[in-house]
C-alpha cells in the first residue's frame, strides 16, 4: 500500500489531552482500567501510531519529572492545549489534538483529519450525524428556534490543524470547548470527515462500562 502523502511531505505531532479532573465522571477517567490499560494508554497509543511525537498533558501531580513529552495541565482545557502545544517542536507542521478520554479512535481516523490537512485545509474534525431534534433555549428554558439538524454534527477528536494555525489561534489566550472553534474564530477553513460511532467520550460511568464491553474486560 502505498504511503498518504502527508507521511512523507508534514510532520505530525499529537497532543493528547488527559489534564482534566473528570469532576462528571466523579474521579479523574484517563486512569481508569480498560482491558488491562489505563484509558489514557489506549488514546496514546492510537496518537503515537500516526505521529512522529506525542505530548501528554496530564494533572501536575502525575507529571513524570523530566520527562519533556509531559507537561501539566491548566485551569482550562483551552490552557492545557496551550501547554501541550509549547511542547511541540517548531519542526512540526501539523498537530493534532486528542482528548485521552476516547481511547477507540482508530489509525483511519487520525489518517482522515491528518490528510484533510494536508489537502489544504487549516483544520479537519470528524463529525457524526445528529439524530435528535435540538432546541437552543434561553437562560429561563424559553425555546428561541430550532436549527436544521441536516446541517449539524456532533464533533469529536482527533482534530488536526495546520501547527502554524493553531498556535496562531492560540496566541489570542481564547477559550473554547475545542480547537476548532478557537480555528474557526480566526477566520480558518475547518472541514469535517466521517467520525466513528465506536470512538464514544468516556464523560460517566456508563461510559466507562460500554467500554469495558467492547474490550471484554
């Protein structure tokens, strides 16, 4: 089989994101056993499969001391990217970025965002079909309209992104829930591939025990 074509001309590296404090989970989730892994292990082995290099963000008590592939998270998810991002070498010319919580994101996955990249896109999510009607509400549970849902997609991770444009994005200190949104904000062109039913975000325990199903564990 012949290589993709950003193998051999882009330089990827990954961030995975395993900072959080899984305050819904009740515990933090990256930790927990999966099939005789942690969570964290399965989302960077997937991560190091398609990168030349693999930072892992993770809560400062769990920092291996000198260990230059780990860095210590932030108060926010956008600052615990940040973080991972310093980390990445200059030679790198695309990133991407993946929460340590969906441990099922296969080598195809990483293979679409990546290559969406580097057909010229600033970035690439993988986006599932919405199959519920949603509603945007006020504040006081008013309904305001409801949006085509044709036109809508539930977004996960691995995203990718020209490495110039995500620090540039990131340069602005913003917020955002992903990086995408932080991309999009700059006026960047974000295309969306196929995501995978079967790359679920463990985010509550049942989560967790769907996993472990999967796995036979």
């Amino acid at each position: 089989m012949p290589l993709p074509s950003w193998f051999v001309s882009d330089t990827v590296w990954t961030i995975v994101v395993a900072g959080g404090s899984g305050q819904r989970f009740g515990r933090p989730k990256q930790f927990e056993d999966l099939g005789g892994r942690r969570v964290l292990d399965w989302a960077v082995a997937a991560a190091s499969d398609a990168s030349a290099g693999v930072v892992i963000v993770l809560p400062a008590a769990d920092v291996e001391r000198g260990n230059p592939h780990q860095v210590a998270g932030g108060a926010t998810r956008s600052e615990s990217v940040r973080n991972g991002l310093a980390a990445v070498p200059n030679s790198a010319s695309i990133v991407c970025v993946h929460d340590a919580a969906r441990p099922f994101a296969t080598s195809a996955l990483f293979s679409a965002v990546i290559g969406a990249v580097a057909a010229g896109a600033d970035g690439a999510v993988p986006g599932l079909p919405v199959a519920d009607t949603i509603k945007v509400v006020s504040d006081d549970g008013v309904v305001q309209h409801t949006p085509d849902r044709s036109a809508l997609v539930a977004v996960q991770t691995p995203q990718a992104f020209r490495a110039s444009v995500l620090r540039q994005a990131h340069a602005q200190q913003a917020e955002g829930t992903d990086d995408a949104s932080l991309v999009e904000a700059l006026g960047g062109r974000v295309v969306v591939v196929a995501g995978d039913v079967r790359n679920r975000k463990i985010t509550h325990p049942d989560d967790l025990a769907w996993a472990r199903g999967e796995v036979g564990a």
